[in-house]
C-alpha cells in the first residue's frame, strides 16, 4: 500500500500573529514553525497503518525551503521519502494543483492531510484534490480502518464528524481523507528516528503549474476587545440583566 | 451573471445559516445588478423552499431524485455545479456547514474557481472582487481577491443581519444528470443528537472545561444552557477526557464557532481554546483565579467557584 500525507510548515499555535510591510506579509520575526497539527495526525495515523499493514509512506509540502525542517521531522517519525514542490503555496487550487500531478505519478492507494491547515484554515485542498483525481474526498475523519485484504481494493472503513455527531462509512481505496483527532495519538520522534531522518530521501521538484485563482492582497488584525467589566460572584444575576438590558443578545 | 445560493432544508424549514446564505448571495446580487437564485436538492416541501423569497431570492431550483435524499457533498457539488451552468451564476454562496464544506472544494476544481473560506463581510466590488475572511484560527483576517470568473464564497455564521420580507420565491425543479462515481462511499450509520441546539448553528453557547472537575458536574452547565435556550460546548482537554462528546470541542483543532453569546466557565483560556471562540460577539468568563487568562479576552467577567456561579445564573435566565 503507498500513503501520501501532505503537510502544512505553519506557526506554532501559541503564535501572536502579527504583520509587515503593510500588512501584506507575515512577520516571521521570533515564530516557531511546527508540522500543521491535523496533518500530524494525519501522519501519526499513515505511520500505524504502515506498522500495521505494511506500507510506503511519502511526505509531500508544498513550499519553500524554511519547510525542509518540518518535512525532516515528519521522516523522523517514521515517513520513508519526502517531496517538496519548491513554490510559495499562494492559494488551495495551486497548492492542490501539484499534489494532483505528483499523485498522478505515483498512484497512492491513500492520500492523508490534515482537516485544514491552521494558516488559512480552507479546509479545501483534500476535496479540490480528490476532484482533480476523480476520486472521493471525506473530511473531518476522526477513525481510519483499512481491511488487511490484498486480493482487490482495500477497503476503509471511516468515522466522519459532522454536527452534532458522526457517521461511519466505508468505501474503496484509492481516497483522500481529511484527518483529525482522534484519529491516532501525534507522535514524537525518537533519537533512532532522528538519525535516520537525515539520509531518508527528501527530493525536491519544481512546480507544474501557476494557477492562481485567489491572491491575498493584505492582512488585518481583529479589533481589540474593549475593557471587561467585572461582576461580583454575589450579584452573578446582574450578569444576565446586563446581556438583556446592555448587550442585548438574550 | 447571478448569484447561486446553495441552501440546506432541516426539519421542514431553511436552516438558520442558510438564511443568512441566502441573505448575503441577494445582497451581493443586489451590488452586482443581478438576482440571486437558490438551490436546494433532497426531499423538502415547497413552502419552505419559497421562503427563500422572505431572504431575497427570486428563484428556487428543487434538485429531487432518490439518490439525493441522503445528504452527500459530492453528490450535491455536481448538482450545484449544473445549476451554476444554467443559471450562467458567476457566483456561489455556502454557508459553512459539515455539509457545505465537503461540496465548496469539490465545487472549485470542477468550476476552476475562486475560492474563499470563512467569509465575513459583503465583498467590495469596487476593484475586482475583494472579500474579507477570517485566518489563522480567528487571529487575523485576509483580503482576498478572487480573480477567477466563477467565485466560491463559504460564508461564516453572523456575517451578515438578515432582514426579512414578505416576499416568495417561484420553485422550479431541477433535474441534472448524476455522476456514479460520487456514489462511491456508503453512509453505513449516523449518530447524531436531534433534540439539542446544534453548537455550530448556535446564537448562544455555553461552554466548560477543567475547572468543572467530572463529567457528572455537567448538569450545572446543561442547566444554564437550557435556561437560555443555548448550545453546550467544552475545551479540548475535556472531551480528550471523554468527559463530553468530541462534537463539543471548540478551539483550534475542535470547532470554530462565533455566537452572540459564549460564556466560559472553568477555562483557563489558553491561546488555543480563544482561536476557535474569538469572533463571538460577546465573552462572559468565569474562572475562580482572577489571573486566568481568559479575562483579558472576556466582555464581561465573574470572579468565582462554577458552583456557586452556574446555578445562581440559571435561576435568574429561567426568571426572565
Ligand atoms: C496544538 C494544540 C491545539 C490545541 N487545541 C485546543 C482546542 O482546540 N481547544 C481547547 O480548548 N484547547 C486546545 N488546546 C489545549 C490548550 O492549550 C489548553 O490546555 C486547554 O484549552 C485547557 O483547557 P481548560 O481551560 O479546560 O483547562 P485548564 O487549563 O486546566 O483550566 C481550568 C480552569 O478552571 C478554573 N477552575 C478550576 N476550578 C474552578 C472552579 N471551581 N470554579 C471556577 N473556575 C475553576 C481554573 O482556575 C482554570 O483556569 C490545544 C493545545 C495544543 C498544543
Ligand atoms: N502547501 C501545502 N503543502 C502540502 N500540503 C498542504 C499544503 N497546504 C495544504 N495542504 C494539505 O491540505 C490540508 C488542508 O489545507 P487547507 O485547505 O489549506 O485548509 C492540510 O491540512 C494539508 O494536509
């Protein structure tokens, strides 16, 4: 069986974004770039199964060079061979564009990524790509099992989120999954892992396509919250005479 | 030209996003010279559909065959899709939904459109075509122009006040050719709780965490929630816990939600827990350590033990 898991290098969650030139970039100044945290599961969960069923598990970013240390943590924690597509990711149609060339090479049975990436949070490129391969996309799966029967394609069965609850489905391989918790618990790499990482093969391609559909033109930060008003714990019924009365929203 | 509005029918009436959906798409077709048409596909009675017309739409396009009555997003992007061909709509509107999200995606790569997620504001025309969306988990918004001739907008909840009129939209039926191969995956079973207010389609939430000590404290919370006619919510570590349901889970890696209301109670208000409740309009915190750092983000603030707060909020919502 061949897995792709396509990862995201994005700001650590406990980043306070802010802004340069502009507003129209990042500022990188003192951010920490992590492995995006449901691709990790999506990761934790293709390293299982190859554990469990045996398989190739290629990591594949999209993005520039700063990437390379999340894509040499992912093979740290048990990835076999890596790709970057050297380009800035500019938006989900382009992103999807080179994940659809590259999976058109090679036939993976299964294609894992993250339920969204905490950037841009789109939630879209697993479903643009599924589209693009004439392939079913599902997304948010919290549970991934793949039956242990070689003889024709396998078959997954699938635990999906929507709202206010879940439904279980099931359908043939090849697919692309959207994952998140609880999925697999996220993995830490060890120091054999670590080593290891460093001859793994990471082989970097250039983009195929420049499809850009939607550009940023500038970034805003959220207005600050004004000053909170306190409320003694013994008159906690004012509260609600005030979300009437001065909020207006009960 | 138009504007193509995909909606959701529940429990006999046009769900509460999607109104707001259909809404926004009028508004957008108003600035556009144009008129704002719906699509709704599955079993659904015409009256609701024509209370499209309260929203703004003129028009109802009703996909029905039986292979449509079970919601399936890529099913219902290839009909959206047909739709968007006949009506020469240059663009469509989603509101967010578990639903909605698993067709937008679907829906840009076979229309090769332009695409924005977690829209919160009417677009400005003004220079192409340029919509505020909300990134990085609610920390910061993004301008973004769409410069695709077809545009895919996934509005986000309160994006926009919906007015309503006493106007009714025609419904005409609508019956594209299916594609098999979106019928590829089987919905073997669905669990899903009926009676509650669902968290995403929400206008008041109340949430717990930690601080609550045990799943069998949650009366308390579920008390006040009923009281106020709100959606219960947890933080991470709580539904980690298997203290509450997974669906529950707001924040970063849970559920991104912007009510008018979210009171939190017993949660520390880690960076994480705000990312996914930041754009609600107003914060209520209650937290026994007056330094949690929650109340830096909060409207409104309570010094106290869940215990003695929860119950005294409850009686005084349930005597309004
Ligand atoms: C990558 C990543 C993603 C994450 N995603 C999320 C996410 O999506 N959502 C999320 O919630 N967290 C998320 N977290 C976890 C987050 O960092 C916090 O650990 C979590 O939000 C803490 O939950 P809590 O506030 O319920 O618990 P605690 O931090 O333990 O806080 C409990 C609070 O209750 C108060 N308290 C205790 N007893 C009482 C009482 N009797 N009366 C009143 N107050 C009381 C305490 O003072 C304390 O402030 C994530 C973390 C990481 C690293
Ligand atoms: N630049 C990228 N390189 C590789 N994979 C990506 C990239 N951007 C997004 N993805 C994958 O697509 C998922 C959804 O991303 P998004 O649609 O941006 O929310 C992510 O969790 C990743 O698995």
């Amino acid at each position: 069986m061949k897995i792709l898991v396509c990862v995201t290098s994005v700001p650590d969650t406990t980043t306070k974004i802010t802004f340069t030139d502009n507003n129209t970039k990042l500022s990188k100044a003192g951010v920490t770039f992590i492995t995006g945290p449901y691709d990790d599961y999506a990761l934790a969960r293709a390293v299982e199964l190859k554990e469990k069923l045996g398989a190739s598990v290629t990591v594949l970013n999209v993005g520039g060079a700063e990437a390379e240390p999340v894509i040499r943590k992912c093979l740290a924690i048990g990835a076999d061979d890596a790709i970057r597509v050297n380009a800035e990711p500019r938006d989900a149609y382009f992103v999807a564009e080179q994940i659809a060339a590259i999976a058109k090479e090679n036939n993976y049975d299964l294609i894992l990524m993250g339920r969204e990436s905490i950037d841009y949070n789109g939630g879209q490129v697993h479903g643009i790509v599924g589209e693009m391969l004439g392939i079913p996309s599902i997304s948010p799966v919290m549970l991934l099992d793949i039956d242990g029967d070689t003889a024709g394609p396998r078959t997954a069965k699938i635990t999906r989120e929507i709202e206010g609850g879940k439904e279980e489905l099931e359908a043939k391989l090849p697919l692309v999954l959207g994952c998140q918790e609880p999925i697999a618990e996220w993995k830490i790499p060890n120091m054999r892992g670590i080593m290891t990482a460093r001859t793994k093969p990471l082989k970097v391609v250039e983009a195929t396509s420049t499809d850009v559909l939607t550009d940023v033109s500038g970034y805003e930060l959220p207005p600050a919250r004004g000053a909170v008003k306190m409320i003694k714990a013994e008159e906690a019924e004012t509260l609600i005479h005030l979300l009437r009365t001065e909020a207006k929203i009960i | 030209m138009s504007v193509l509005v995909f909606a959701e029918v529940e429990n006999g009436t046009l769900k509460k996003s999607s109104q707001e959906a259909i809404f926004y798409g009028a508004k957008v077709a108003e600035m556009m010279g144009t008129s704002a048409t719906v699509i709704v596909a599955g079993q659904s009675d015409n009256s609701a559909l024509a209370e499209a017309g309260k929203y703004g739409a003129n028009k109802v396009l009703h996909a029905v065959d039986a292979k449509l009555n079970e919601p399936n997003g890529m099913a219902y992007a290839t009909v959206v899709a047909a739709a968007t061909q006949q009506e020469g709509a240059s663009v469509i509107v989603l509101a967010k939904s578990s639903l909605a999200d698993a067709m937008t995606a679907r829906l840009a790569g076979k229309l090769k459109a332009g695409l924005a997620a977690n829209v919160i504001e009417l677009p400005d025309l003004s220079n192409g075509f340029r919509v505020k969306s909300s990134i990085y988990t609610g920390k910061a918004f993004a301008y973004n122009d769409l410069k695709a001739d077809t545009k895919i907008l996934a509005i986000k909840k309160n994006t926009i006040i919906v007015e309503e009129t006493d106007a009714t939209a025609t419904v005409e039926s609508f019956t594209p050719a299916l594609n098999d191969a979106d019928f590829a995956v089987t919905v073997k079973s669905v669990e899903k709780a009926t009676s509650d207010i669902l968290l995403p389609e929400a206008d008041l939430v109340v949430s717990a965490g930690r601080g609550l000590k045990g799943p069998e404290n949650w009366g308390i919370v579920e008390d006040l929630a009923k009281a106020l006619g709100a959606a219960t919510a947890c933080s991470k570590p709580v539904s980690d816990l298997d203290w509450r349901p997974h669906h529950e889970h707001v924040g970063q890696t849970g559920i991104k939600v912007s009510p008018n209301l979210y009171i939190a109670a017993g949660i520390s208000g880690a960076i994480q827990h705000l990312a996914g409740v930041n754009s609600s309009k107003v914060i209520v915190v209650i937290n026994k350590d007056p330094d949690a750092p929650f109340f830096k983000s909060a409207d409104y603030g309570i010094v106290g033990d869940v215990f003695e707060v929860l119950p005294r909020l409850t009686k005084a919502a349930q005597a309004l």
